[in-house]
C-alpha cells in the first residue's frame, strides 16, 4: 500500500524553489536585459575652459608711433628743416613767399586727405560751425609762414628762433591774465631768462634790419 504525499508538503517545496535565489547565468542575463533597456547616461562632466595664460596680442596700433619722445624728435627735425630750407629758397631764389605758402599748406591738405583715404588717419565730420573757428586757425597760420618767409631773407635764423621764444613768452602772460593760468617760481624764472636773452640779442644784433624785424613782429602776431 502506497503512502500519498502530502499536499503540504509539495507546496513548501514549490516555495523553498521559488525563494531560491537564480543561478549565476540568470542573474547575468537579466543584468544585460536591463543594460539593452536603460538609456545610457554619460555622467562624465565636460573639462572646465583652461584659463587664458598667453598675453594679448599687441595692437597694430602701438608702437614707436605712440612714444612722444619720437614725436617730439620729429617735430624738432621738421622745425628745423623747415627754417633752414626757407631761408635758401628766398635768399637764393628770390621772393618766393607766396609760392612756399601755398605749397607748404597743399602739402599738408593732400598729406591728411590721402592718410584719410588709406585708413591711417580717422577724420570726424565736420559742421559749419567748426568749418568757421578752424578757417580763422587757418588764417593765422598761413599768415606765420608767409610773414617768416618775408623776414628770412633780411634777418638771421637765430633770430626768427629768439622771435618765437619772445612768443612763448607773451603767450604765457595772456595765459595768466585771461585764464588764470598759473606758474611756479621756476617757470618765471624761465620766462624772465627767456625774456632777458631775447633783449641781449636784439641790442647785438649784427644783422639788424629794421624791415626784418617788423616782419617778425607780424610773425609774432600771428602766432
């Protein structure tokens, strides 16, 4: 006579088996199912900018152009240039004041408008208002050169050069008394100096003529 299993019994087994945990070739195929259905998400965080370490690069612009001591050194040598280039022109060639003139201020005219053209130089528009105060700059200007060149021909370099010193001098007086400018001891001091030499030379002029110094006084006006 056979023994019937229990029911029971069968039953506890088939939950011991279901509690059992899967084998290793289950597991791993389930963690690949998961892999195939989840998105992959890249958590790695992209590299921070590196700062800048390399020094700017130099403008175009800079350079011995913006050195005033360079400016300066030019202006001296086209000052000088200049003097001594008119004093030959009207004592070898005659009177040629109104010709240097107008050729002196085409040159410049022609010098900023193809500098404009190129793109060396930037020029701001102009209104009529300036148009009027720039033409009376203008007028002076050309009056300086064309009364120096009347004075070369009669009086010595030196002494259009003490005449423009005895400018800088009386500029410096209106300075003070319209603008309340004001000076320290050592500019007086360098101004009287000025002031002084300026009476030496004129009262040991060897090359004294009266039409050259009326000349130069024009000059000084005009500047």
């Amino acid at each position: 006579m056979q023994k019937r299993k229990s029911p029971t019994k069968s039953k506890m087994v088939a939950i011991s088996k279901s509690s059992m945990p899967e084998t290793e070739g289950q597991a791993s195929a389930a963690d690949e199912e998961n892999l195939e259905t989840t998105p992959f998400v890249n958590e790695e965080k992209p590299p921070a900018p590196a700062a800048a370490t390399t020094a700017p690069a130099a403008s175009p612009s800079s350079g011995l152009h913006e050195n005033p001591a360079f400016w300066l050194f030019m202006l001296f040598i086209a000052s000088v240039t200049m003097t001594v280039g008119n004093k030959y022109v009207m004592k070898a060639w005659g009177d040629f004041a109104n010709t240097l003139t107008l050729l002196q201020n085409g040159t410049a005219v022609a010098y900023l408008a193809i500098s404009r053209h190129l793109g060396f130089l930037e020029m701001k528009p102009i209104n009529g208002q300036q148009w009027r105060v720039f033409a009376a700059t203008a007028f002076f200007l050309t009056m300086q050169i064309f009364t120096s060149l009347k004075a070369l021909p009669y009086v010595a370099i030196a002494t259009v050069v003490v005449f423009r010193n005895t400018c800088t001098v009386i500029i410096a007086i209106i300075d003070f008394c319209f603008f309340g400018n004001k000076f320290n001891k050592l500019q007086m001091a360098s101004l009287a100096t000025t002031t002084v030499g300026m009476l030496i030379y004129a009262g040991q002029d060897v090359n004294f003529d009266l039409y050259g110094y009326l000349w130069l006084v024009g000059n000084s006006v005009a500047t």
